[in-house]
C-alpha cells in the first residue's frame, strides 16, 4: 500500500552557494554524501538531487521537516550498480518504524541548473 508520494526541485546554483558553508553541508548531509559528492566532477549537481530527495521524502511523509527529525538522517546512497536508495537513521527512523514503512523508493535526476527527486512510501 502507498502511504506517501513527494516530489521536489531543487536549483543548482542555489545548493552550490549553500555548500561553501561547511555548517550547512554538515547539518543537511551525512558523511557518506559529503565524501560520494566531492568525488564528482559537478558536485553541486549531485547535493542538489541529495537536498531534493530529502524534501521528496518529508513530502511523502506527509510531516514535513519536524518533530525531531534531520535532513542529515535522510541518507542517500547508491547500490553497487549506482541505483540510489534512502538510508533512514536516527529519530527519523523511529518515525518510519512507527509508521510502519517498510519500503522506500526514490529516483534522483539532475541537469546543469535544476535536480530532482521523487520519493514514494510503501506499507
């Protein structure tokens, strides 16, 4: 059963002014982003589809970014064939537990000014 489906845009230029600010990075991504992101040639390109997926998800929620919950909890990765999947930690985790969310799809798309995301939800 769905129970949520979030869609978001995110513009390049604007994740890749945020970036400059260390402190910014480091509440809205994890490490593991932080470290995939710089690897890549258009970095800003990959943090804007990351900050998208990350909007999609608390779009599909339904909450919005509340109650506890951290955009750096909301962790993209990638699988070993490169398709992303979301890694939920913390408190945010507890949250889909308690809704009980048992599978979570995304799909990350991005081009020199705009990236974006889409999350669904599934019980």
């Amino acid at each position: 059963m769905i129970i949520g489906i979030g869609t978001d845009i995110a513009e390049v230029n604007r994740i890749a002014k945020s970036i400059e600010n260390n402190s910014f990075k480091e509440k809205v991504f994890s490490l593991k982003e932080i470290t995939y992101c710089e690897t890549k040639v258009n970095k800003a390109e990959s943090f804007a589809a990351r900050f998208a997926a990350k909007e999609a998800f608390f779009k599909a929620l339904g909450t919005g970014w509340r109650g506890g919950m951290a955009f750096n909890e909301v962790e993209v990765v990638n699988d070993e064939l490169g398709k992303p999947t979301l890694n939920i930690l913390g408190s945010t985790a507890e949250i889909i537990k308690d809704k009980n969310i048992k599978f979570i799809h995304v799909s990350l798309s991005h081009v020199k000014d705009l990236a974006m995301a889409t999350v669904v939800l599934e019980g």
